[in-house]
C-alpha cells in the first residue's frame, strides 16, 4: 500500500511538468514559426 501511495503521490509532479514541457513547447514552436516567417 505504501508503494501504491508514492507512486499516486509522484504522479502529480510528474503530470505538471508535462503539462508545463507542453504549453513551453508550444510557446517555442509558435516563436519559432514566426522567426521563420520574419525571416523568410
């Protein structure tokens, strides 16, 4: 039982950090398609 606990107590974090990876993500590929458009 204790084992099940910290896995569902590890999982949070590790659900907000992917949740944060996607929203920068986007944020870079959104920067980066523009830099490609002002460069071209």
């Amino acid at each position: 039982m204790r084992t099940q606990n910290l896995g569902l107590g590890n999982l949070r974090p590790i659900r907000l950090l992917e949740l944060s990876l996607t929203r920068w993500a986007s944020l870079t590929n959104t920067q980066l398609m523009k830099l490609v458009l002002v460069d071209t």
